[in-house]
C-alpha cells in the first residue's frame, strides 16, 4: 500500500514542506534527499545575498561590464523580462533595488522621504536588463541597480523539485515553498490533494478550498510581511514604478500550470489592483484567481468555483 511521507526543511530563507507517495519510508526519503538537492542548487543560481552566485556576479559588476552566466538564469531572466513586459512593469525582477528604502527586518521605524523613494527608484527597471543569448551575458546597465529573483525564486525552485521527482518515477505529490505549491498526482484513496486559501484577516482560518489534482498555486498576501509605522501596515508587495507598497489587496491566489507563472501573475495583480488585475487573469485561459480585499471581500476570475468553508 502506498503512503504519504512529509518533510519540512529551512531552504532560501524560508520554511519549505515536500510531500510525496510511495511505497516505502526509505524509497520516499530517497526522493526527498534529491528534491532538496535540486532546489539548494537552485538557490546557489540565484541568491542575490551569498557570494559568488551567478546573480550575486552581475550585481557586483552593474554599471561596469556584462557578466557570463548559466544558460538557466538566461532563459530564466528573459522570461521574466517578458512577464515585465506583458504587465505594463507590475512585475519587475530589479526591484531588489528598493531594499534600500524599505526593509521588512523591524528596524524600520519611518516612510522613507519623497527624496529617498525617487532615488531610489531610478535604479529600477526592468529595460535597463541586458540580456545577450548568443554570449550568455547578462548586464545591469547601472550602478546600484540589482537584480533578484525573490518573486519567482522558491516558485522555480518547486517546480524543478516536481520535474525532478516526475523524472524518478513518484506518482503524487506537493512541493510547498512557503506557498508557492507544485502538485500533481492524487492521495493513495484516489481523492485529489486540497488546497485551502487562508482568510488574510485570519491566518488561523481557511475561508475556501479547492481540489487540485496537477499544476500549481500560489497567494500573495499583504498579511505575512509588512513594516508597521504608527497604526498603518506597508506591504513588501511594492508597485516598482512608484516604490510604493500596494494597499488595495490583502491577498492574491492564483492557479497556473506552473508555480513560476502562478507566482508572477499573483504578484502582479497584488501591484494592479482588483479591476486590472482580475481583467488581465481573464485573459490567460488557463489560470484562476481569487482576490480578498482588506474588507474581506471576495473576488474571482472567471471559470473558477470555490468551496466556501
């Protein structure tokens, strides 16, 4: 009879659970031990805060000259760079640029000034990315510009860990990167995995549940990480054309086929906004989302049916 077996570990900087079918104890932790392996290969792709990583490389030589890369990370930023396109720079992979002026490690304790915010701002956007295929370089045209992949990082990361353990034969499975979740496969009775969306008003309830047999989900939400300044919360899910957090929702939940595309698209309409947002979801056919606003008002895409608890 097949089992489930769960593990829970610490990987780029936060906490990760893989779950998966087998057989036996010691062929499932076999697979685990590989799935981490390729996600801490992952992490050392594209850390931006450990030394002598291929993005750590191309911060350090911003402004200065075009830096050799995996042809991984280049596809990689160019379809990221493509996601910057598509919404209008809601999603930006140089925003790492603003963790000058808002930081989310409880030292802050004021807004940063106009001044501040439009300095910091000119050293973010995604068209200053140059990206050359032929010489698998990529180049920050300037200096204090960053890049960093913590938007769709621990997203990649779980979908290599499900390509990896697809390739090893497991049958069923989630790749839990802090909720950035990869599933695929059934439980051993046959019933598809559930996935709850937890109310953002209320960490310790789930409003809604869904059935999800293979793809992937990711939420975005305003509630896990914020700077609180007198009475007021800021967000880190920050407009990167304004260096402003956003205030609009308090979380996103999108399904995708992928976790990657899952955590760009709830990324951004977290930055668009209800309207904008629901209407660029609605013309992707194969992505749904839920939107909760900080009136615990419920909002979705189209084709989507939720199980309201």
């Amino acid at each position: 009879m097949s089992s489930i077996f769960t593990r829970a570990f610490f990987l780029m900087g936060c906490q990760f659970d893989l779950t998966l079918v087998a057989d036996q104890e010691t062929q499932a932790n076999v697979w685990i031990d590989g799935a981490i392996a390729e996600m801490k290969r992952i992490e050392d792709l594209l850390s931006e805060w450990t030394p002598n990583t291929p993005v750590s490389a191309v911060n350090s030589q911003a402004g200065i000259q075009p830096v050799s890369v995996p042809s991984e990370l280049i596809q990689l930023t160019e379809r990221a760079l493509n996601f910057s396109r598509l919404t209008d720079g809601a999603f930006d992979i140089t925003m790492a640029g603003l963790n000058q002026v808002w930081v989310y490690d409880g030292s802050m304790k004021r807004l940063p000034s106009t001044v501040e915010l439009k300095q910091a701002i000119r050293h973010v956007g995604y068209q200053k990315i140059q990206v050359d295929r032929d010489k698998q370089t990529i180049f920050l045209r300037e200096k204090k510009m960053r890049m960093g992949f913590g938007s769709i990082g621990k997203a990649y990361a779980a979908d290599c860990a499900k390509a990896f353990l697809l390739a090893q034969g497991v049958q069923a499975g989630i790749v839990n990167a802090s909720g950035d979740m990869a599933v695929w496969g059934k439980q051993p009775d046959g019933k598809p995995w559930t996935v709850g969306i937890v109310n953002p008003l209320n960490k310790t309830k789930v409003f809604a549940t869904f059935p999800l047999q293979d793809g992937a989900v990711v939420t975005s939400g305003t509630y896990e990480k914020y700077v609180q300044i007198g009475t007021k919360k800021y967000s880190h899910i920050i407009d990167p054309r304004t260096g402003v957090p956003t205030t609009e929702i308090a979380s996103v939940t999108v399904f995708a086929p992928m976790a990657e595309l899952a955590n760009g698209i709830s990324t951004s309409v977290a930055v668009m906004g209800i309207e904008s947002g629901l209407h660029f979801v609605n013309q992707i056919p194969s992505v749904r989302c839920v939107i909760v606003d900080h009136q615990a008002r419920v909002f979705t895409s189209n084709n989507i049916k939720t199980n309201t608890i």
